[in-house]
C-alpha cells in the first residue's frame, strides 16, 4: 500500500512540474503572426477582403476613415496565395504590423477607429 501511495506521489508531482514548464514555455513565445517581409514594407495596416463579403465595404471604409486611406489591401479574389499562406481564415480582417513585421493587433470584423488608433501608435514605438 506504501508504494502504491509513494508512486501516485511521484505521478502527481511529475503532472505538476509538466503543468508548470508548460505554462511557462507558452508565457515566453511570442505567438502573434508574423508578416513576411517581401510583403514590406513595415510598419502597416494590412487589410483581407473578398468580393463577396457583405461586410467588407463597411470595414473597408471605416479603415479608411481611420487610416486617412493609408492601408494595403489583399483580396481572396486577386491575392488567394497570399491569403492561405497567412492562414486568413475570415474576412474581414485587418493586421496592424510594426517595423519588424510583427502584427501587434488582429481585428476580425469593422475596425474601430480607435483600435486601429491606439495599434498604429504601438507599431510606431
């Protein structure tokens, strides 16, 4: 009965310490996409469309509203490569990226102004 004891003990410990080293890997990667660079230059407000999405002209238009215009724009129907290679999975989305090509916010949906405000200020620093 004590080695049974003693080796659940082990076992429970053994979990634990994996539960611990886990969570602190994942604290560590920095897991925010990265935009690759012969799609520079940075920083920039990157915008995912497709010609059949309803809520693209509303997005599209608040970025613009926004940005003052100043965004990039791929599109399933002209760019699908592109698209799939950066797993965009929904449109619309929009990526703000810094200087490195890090994107340091991800809006699925209708931007709002001051996201994409507060973001640019961001990737600016």
């Amino acid at each position: 009965m004590t080695d049974l004891l003693l080796a659940a003990a082990v076992a429970a410990l053994l979990v634990a310490v994996g539960l611990v080293a886990r969570r602190r890997a994942s604290a560590t990667i920095d897991r925010r996409p990265v935009m690759p660079a012969d799609l520079g230059p940075f920083p920039a407000i990157v915008f995912f469309s497709s010609a059949s999405c309803e809520s693209c002209p509303p997005a599209r238009a608040a970025l613009a509203g926004a940005t003052g215009g100043d965004f990039r724009e791929y599109s399933w129907d002209v760019h699908p490569g592109i698209l799939r290679r950066l797993r965009i999975e929904r449109v619309p989305t929009t990526w703000v990226v810094d200087a490195s090509g890090r994107v340091v916010e991800v809006v699925e949906g209708e931007p709002k102004r001051s996201v994409i405000e507060e973001a640019r200020q961001t990737a600016a620093d």
